[in-house]
C-alpha cells in the first residue's frame, strides 16, 4: 500500500511543480529524478517510469496479500474483463510505440516530449512517452490480474457454475 502511495505522492508533487504543459502527461516525462548510490550508473528515472514501477509493484503485492479473501469470491467475470483488457490494452501498446517511432523518424527531434497529433483532442494531445507507459502498466497489471486469478481458481478447485 505505501508504494502506491508514494506513486500518488509522485503525482501530486509534479502536478503542483509543473503546472502547464504542452502535451498530457509531460509534466512526467520532462523532469528527471537522479538516483542516488549505487544506482547512479543509470544516472536517471522520469516521474512517469518511476509511478508505473510503484503502481505495477504496488498493486501485485495488494493482489498477493488478498489472496484468501479473493479465494472465496466469485472472480470468473473479473477475470473475462482482465482478458479483454489485456487484449485492448496490447493493441493500444503496440499502436503507441509504432506511432510514437514513427513520428519521431518523420520529424526528429527528442523522443520524449512529442506530442500524439494524429488525432483531434478537445484539449491537450497526449505525450507518446506518457500514453506508452501508461497504456503498458494497464496492460501488464490487466495480463498479471488475469493469470492471477486463474492460479486462484485452479487451486480452490475450479467450479463452472461459480
């Protein structure tokens, strides 16, 4: 729970620093947080990696610790809906990076601060940086969640009608 905290903190603090951006979700990308000993030898995490590592990491262990309550909940539709949005989610990521890089080849440029432009926004287009972490930690914790599930109901004895 305090790493999804913390991810929260992290949110808060560059939505108050960085008030005004060009595209969503810049505020964490441009920034960078400097690391400290011994792993300066990555020299840097932006807010948006650093979110998306607590979230995933946050959320997997908020999963785990409800294990047994979960044991004895009816999970089947849950499970569908993690599928589906695995699927979704896996395409919007696949899209994103293609775009993304495509776009980054036609006009140049640094990489983290284009914009989504390929779509009519009725405010601020979208950060690829951002929408590509994003869009991967909803698929990767949609993609955790439903083999999770599925490990739960394959050790309480799997049950159709459940």
């Amino acid at each position: 729970m305090s790493l999804l905290a913390l991810a929260c903190i992290i949110i808060i603090y560059y939505a108050i620093t960085v008030p005004v951006e060009n595209s969503f979700g810049e505020r964490y990308v441009a920034p960078e947080i400097p690391l400290i000993f011994p792993f300066y030898v990555i020299v840097s995490f932006k807010p948006v990696t650093l979110i998306t590592y607590l979230t995933f990491a946050g959320v997997v262990l908020l999963l785990e610790a409800s294990r047994d309550y979960l044991r004895n909940s009816r999970i089947r539709g849950v499970r569908i809906a993690l599928v589906f949005l695995a699927f979704a989610s896996g395409y919007e990521v696949i899209w994103n990076f293609f775009a993304w890089f495509s776009l980054w080849e036609k006009a140049g440029g640094m990489m983290d601060i284009i914009p989504n432009m390929t779509h009519a926004y009725a405010f601020l287009p979208a950060n690829f940086n951002f929408a590509s972490k994003i869009t991967f930690l909803v698929f990767a914790l949609s993609l955790y969640g439903s083999l999770f599930l599925q490990n739960i109901e394959n050790t309480r004895g799997f049950n159709p009608r459940t």
